[in-house]
C-alpha cells in the first residue's frame, strides 16, 4: 500500500526521468477528489486518447466532456513525447475494474483475465493517456513509446515499485482495447530495463 506522492514529488520523478514535462494551468490541484478517496495507490496505468493533434487532447484530458467531467488522467503524452500535466488526485481514468486484477498489481504478480467491473480504479492508480487514434494504423513514434516508459517508470521509482505495477486499460477492465499499437508486455519491459 501506498500513499499518493505529492504534485511536487510527482513533477520532480517525471523531470527526474529526463522527461520534457509542461505544466497546465493549475494542473497540481485539479482533481475529482470531491468523488471519493485518492489512495491508497498500487500503480499507474496506460491509455490512448482516441484523438489526433496535441492541443486538442490536452484540452479533453483537462476539461473532459459532458459525460464524463475532467481531469481524465494525470498526464497527457503527446506524439513527440512531451508530458503535459493535466490533473493530480484522483481523476476520470480507470474506472470501475477486476478487483483480482488489483490484487495481482498489489503483489505484482501476472496478471489475471479481467473479467469483472467491481472496484473502484480511480481512487488506485495513477494515469497516462496517450495521444494515438488507437485504431491499430496510428503510429507511436519512437520518441513517444520512450517517454511513456519513462513516465511509469518514474512512478514506479518514487514507490518502490517493479515493471508488475504498470498495465493497460484493457487489462483493467473488460471490453477496453487500450493501448492499441504496441503491447503492455513490451512496455513493461522497457520500464523493467530502465528501473534495473
């Protein structure tokens, strides 16, 4: 169990990790934390935007939408692998999720088929989302993929945590594709090379 790293904290890990980091408005007290609890945390998650063009997402994963209202992760990671902090504290994510997917992140340990939306993820996790279509076709440009490695492993470093700590949304929670484009696998092993 963990508890959440302050903004501060959170900014330096990011800087700490080599990432180009641009700060939104008043990003560090921009939350949904009137909704319920931020913490314990037990890991970060990774997600694509369904969007195209950096402003424009920035500005959704800030404000979100009618249905949905903002910040809808902590950070946004543009195309050219800048971080742009939108939101700290609890935020619109991860949603409802597999509780025995939890508790594999807990242990880190493989993780199980999500096959349940029964605990509350928001309140657990840390997020990243990912400026890509998520169609499959979009690319993930090398620059990208890096910072996007290095921003959960920068996560995982404050914690104490290993690569085990980091999924995607479609091993969260049944019927999300996200990430689409690269595998959680893949990734997690380019956060277990930088945290060696």
């Amino acid at each position: 169990m963990s508890t959440p790293m302050s903004a501060k904290r959170f900014l330096d890990a990011l800087r700490g990790e080599g990432l180009s980091v641009v700060q939104v408005g008043e990003w560090s007290t921009h939350n949904r934390n009137h909704k319920g609890p931020w913490g314990p945390v037990h890991g970060v998650m990774i997600h694509h935007t369904v969007t195209r063009g950096t402003a424009n997402t920035v500005r959704l994963c800030r404000d979100g939408h009618a249905n949905l209202p903002g910040p809808l992760c902590h950070g946004v990671i543009a195309k050219d692998g800048k971080v742009h902090l939108v939101g700290f504290g609890r935020a619109n994510h991860a949603g409802a999720g597999d509780d025995d997917v939890l508790r594999a992140v807990i242990a880190e340990k493989a993780l199980p088929r999500d096959d349940e939306a029964s605990t509350d993820g928001n309140r657990h996790f840390y997020g990243f989302e990912c400026e890509n279509l998520g169609d499959g076709e979009d690319p993930w440009p090398a620059v990208q993929l890096e910072a996007i490695a290095k921003a959960a492993a920068a996560v995982c470093r404050v914690h104490d945590w290993t690569h085990r700590s980091v999924i995607g949304h479609l091993e969260w929670q049944p019927g999300k594709v996200d990430p689409r484009g690269f595998t959680m696998a893949s990734m997690r092993d380019r956060v277990a090379a930088l945290l060696r």
